[in-house]
C-alpha cells in the first residue's frame, strides 16, 4: 500500500509539474474558493455584528442570510481542500515539514470548528434564544479573524514556509 501512495504521489507529482494549465487551474480553484467562500462569510459575519443591536424582525432577516450563505462557504471549505490536497500532493516533501504549512491546516481546521460553533448559534437564535446572540457574536469575530489569518497563511507558504 504504501509504494501504490508513493508511487501515486510521484506520479502526480510528475504531472502536476509538467502541466502548467493544470497548476493553473488548481492554484485558481484554491484561490477563487478562497476569495468567495471567505468573502462571503466575512460579509455574512460583518453583517451578523451590525445585526446585534437591531430589532426581532432585522435579527431574523440576518439569520435568513446567514443560514443562505452556508451553503457557499461550505461548498468553498470543501474546494480549497480538495484543491490544496492536490498542492500537498504535488510537493509532498516541502510541506510535509513546514511548520507554517501546519499552522496554516489548523488554522483552517478552527474555521471549521467554529463554523459548527456559529451554526449551533444560529440554530438557537432561529428558535428564538436571545442569548444565542452572544456567541454569534464572539463566532462572528473569530471567523473574520480566522478567514485572514488563513489567507496570510496561504500568502506566506510560498514565500517563508
């Protein structure tokens, strides 16, 4: 099994560096997912921060947009690590040992922790627990942060990792 991986991984490896419209169409699908999938949920989580002080009737409407934006930011998550798998697979070697590289996979991995986080709030906030609001709130915060750092990450891999 393990010469059926590394032999898979050199091969893909091999192709992967001989074909630059397929490094191209992989680094855009791992940037675009990025962009628009992190765009969205920072836009959502701006939005779920300016909703706090509003009435019943505006938390609703953003609770409405929230729950529609999940399916985007869940579709993105899943495109930026299947596309970033292939990166991993195509240079096995250097991020295998990069501790920037593994910052950069937890920090992903709390985007996904705290998207639960958000979600179990939002579902509490549909029902109508006021108190819900607080974690949505501190979840909000932390999305932003972690959608940035992760984007930072990304940036710096190539250039320090």
């Amino acid at each position: 099994m393990a010469a059926y991986l590394s032999n898979a991984l050199v091969s893909w490896a091999s192709f992967y560096a001989n074909h630059a419209a397929v490094r191209t169409l992989i680094a855009f699908v791992h940037v675009a997912a990025l962009i628009g999938g992190g765009g969205l949920a920072i836009a959502a989580d701006r939005a779920t921060l300016a909703a706090h002080g509003k009435d019943d009737a505006g938390r609703r409407t953003q609770l409405e947009a929230l729950r529609a934006a999940h399916r985007t930011v869940i579709l993105s998550l899943v495109l930026i690590v299947c596309s970033g798998v292939l990166l991993f697979a195509a240079d096995v070697e250097t991020y295998l040992y990069s501790r920037f590289f593994w910052t950069k996979m937890g920090l992903v991995a709390a985007i996904v922790v705290n998207g639960a986080l958000l979600w179990t709030a939002e579902r509490r906030a549909q029902l109508g627990d006021r108190s819900a609001w607080p974690r949505l709130r501190a979840t909000a915060v932390a999305s932003i942060v972690l959608w940035l750092l992760t984007t930072l990450g990304g940036v710096g891999l190539p250039n320090i990792g």
